[in-house]
C-alpha cells in the first residue's frame, strides 16, 4: 500500500474541507445542465487549480503523485462530478502543455490566470468523421506571413461554451497521421471562432459541451505552442495526465459510493435481516472494494512508471479501462443495492450512472483501449 507523507495528507486534508461544499446543489444543476458559475469562482480561490504548476506562475509546485491525491479527495468529496470534470480539463487539458511546452511569454500571458481560474480553457481535437483516431484531423493552419489562417471545424468540446481560452490541434502540413500537426492558442474573442450551442448529454450535464468552427481564423505565429509539427507529441503526453488526473477521480467516486452501500447494507433489513447479511449484496459491495483497489493501484503505479521515463502506453490503456469500466459497475450495483431509492433522482446514484457511463467513452474508448493492449500484444 502506498504511504503518503504528513504533508501531502496534509495538502488534501486542506483542501478536503472544501469539496462537499462545491457539490452542493449538485442534483439541481444536473437537471438543468447548468454551469456552477459560483463554484467555479471558489475552486479558482482555493489554489487547487494551481497544484502543479511552478511557482514562478502562480502554482504550488507539487508533482503528478500529489496532483493525483488531491484530486482523489475530490472525486470523493464533491458530488458534482461535472464540476470535477472541468477542473481536469482546466488542470490537464490547458494548463500542463502550457507549463511543458509553452514559451516564457505564452506562460506569462495564459498560465497565471488558467492556474487561479479566472480564464476557463479548453482543449479542440475530436472532429466529427474521426471520433478517437485523433490522427486523421482536418482542420488546417496556414502560414501568412506572421500569422496562420486556421480552418475547419472541431466536436464535442468539454468547457467549450465558457471557455475563454482554446488549444487548438490542427494540421500545418499535408498528408495524414500524427505527423504535421500543430498546437495553436486561440482566445474566445478572436474573429472567425465559431462557438456553437451547448450539447445536451447524458451524464456530466455541469460540463458544457459544444462544437466550434473556425472560419479564417487569424492567429500570430508566436501562439503556437510547442514546435511546428510536433502537436501529436504535445498531445501524447497531454493525454497520459489526462488519463491519470480525469479517472483518479473515479477512484473517488467509486470510494464515495462504496462507503454509502456500507452503510445501506448495514441499516435496511428486508424479511427480518439487514441487507448486507444477503450474499447477493455483499458479494457487489466486495467487487466495488475489489474494484477500488484494483483500479488505484494501476493509476499510480502507471504514474510512478510515467515519472520515472518508463514506456507506459499499455499501463495507461489497462489504468483507463480497468477505472472507468469499475466506476460503471459499481454505479449499476449501488442502485441494484439501494432499489427503489436507486432509481430515484433525489440520491444521485442514478446521475453516478450517467456521468461514469463517460468515462468508457471520452479519452479513447474501451473498445479503442482492448484494441491498443491487443497490438501491443501483437495478438494478430
């Protein structure tokens, strides 16, 4: 089992006392697919979007492994798992490839304020013919002088219709692939960005999602972030926080959730014993735990490995899969568990449903994961 020093434990506890505020009113906001604007406004002040930032813009200087436990504590203090997920769009999405690969001037211009909340960023890569073959991308950059013209269109755009700040994959040269594509920052206000109407979904409704489209776009040379052509590099990478900062706070998630069919199995009694004493209920809740522990240990391992240089591309698709599909089991059992009561919208366990059912989607999908460990595998 991993041992956290005091000062982590410290960091999360500090923060800890915030969450279960941030989730209040979580179940209304859900209803109506409503931004939590206020929330929003406090995560900003608490400092947690600052957490692995250097200091010298604004952050707290902690490392991915810290990142990640705060952020555990997150999933399973704040029930608004929608305002949970924009916070790892902000921190991951945004902030890590401009504190990687961004210029001294980008990072003074953008950072600061993506670290203390006050600009919302997004990330643009799913266009609509390519789903998770990110590679096949169309939109085009093209030089003009000082400047690239950008065109095309980008889908399903997480905090794309509150975001002040977009970083934008698009191709700079011709042909297919990862090769030729390249990171450009766009701000919302610049002509020609399309922001198109909030998409209504399933799960994680806090979230906003939408498309944009980008019709001459004009941006200065100097907003490209990373080298040209090397975008799919930045993405790589992007990708390997978000999939250990996104689904670590499943392992919240699935905590929560397992402490509160604890106590419900403890206190129903049907036919004149308590619910837990039925092995068909006990042996769901022993899966969740099974679960929960499997799935923790594959994320931070998979970090630890990450950190040290090590190749994890197989770790992360097996963290990934392993995460979201237990998140989706144990929020089917818990409203097995809890009946009627499950089912109902005013205990949240079905909104749990919806919002995990996500995470087998977004980040490449179960499918795209099964199929990536087979070729890794070279099983055909």
């Amino acid at each position: 089992m991993r041992t956290w020093s005091a000062e982590q434990r410290d960091l999360r506890i500090d923060f800890a006392d915030k969450f279960a505020a941030w989730g209040e009113g979580h179940l209304e906001r859900d209803r109506t697919g409503t931004f939590p604007w206020e929330q929003w406004k406090q995560v900003g002040e608490s400092g947690l979007l600052k957490l692995p930032f250097d200091p010298a813009w604004g952050g707290l200087g902690q490392d991915l492994l810290t990142t990640m436990y705060v952020l555990e504590g997150l999933g399973y203090g704040c029930r608004d798992n929608g305002l949970n997920s924009s916070v790892a769009t902000q921190l991951v999405s945004t902030g890590i490839p401009l504190h990687r690969f961004g210029t001294t001037e980008q990072k003074d211009r953008f950072l600061r304020s993506v670290a203390d909340g006050t600009r919302i960023g997004a990330h643009a890569i799913t266009e609509r013919h390519g789903g998770s073959d990110a590679a096949s991308m169309k939109s085009t950059a093209v030089r003009d002088g000082d400047n690239y013209v950008i065109n095309g269109e980008k889908c399903f755009i997480s905090n794309g219709p509150v975001a002040d700040l977009f970083l934008l994959y698009v191709r700079t040269q011709g042909g297919t692939g990862p090769f030729g594509i390249s990171t450009f920052l766009v701000e919302r206000n610049t002509p020609g960005l399309g922001i198109g109407e909030v998409i209504d979904k399933m799960g994680l409704r806090t979230t906003p999602f939408c498309n944009i489209t980008f019709d001459d776009v004009v941006v200065p040379a100097s907003n490209m972030v990373g080298k040209l052509g090397k975008g799919f590099l930045i993405l790589d990478y992007v990708m390997k926080w978000e999939v250990l900062c996104a689904f670590v706070l499943s392992l919240g998630n699935i905590r929560n959730r397992l402490e509160r069919c604890i106590e419900f199995a403890r206190s129903r009694t049907q036919f004149g014993a308590k619910i837990g004493s039925y092995q068909s209920i006990s042996n769901k809740i022993v899966d969740m735990k099974i679960g929960l522990e499997t799935s923790r240990k594959w994320l931070y391992d998979t970090a630890e490995d990450f950190l040290a240089g090590e190749n994890v591309m197989m770790d992360l698709a097996i963290a990934k899969l392993m995460t979201s599909e237990a998140n989706v089991k144990s929020a089917a059992d818990a409203v097995q568990i809890f009946g009627g009561r499950g089912y109902l919208t005013e205990f949240g366990l079905e909104k749990d449903l919806r919002d995990a059912t996500g995470g087998t989607i977004y980040s490449g999908t179960s499918e795209i994961q099964r199929d990536k460990i087979s070729r890794i595998l070279r099983v055909s």
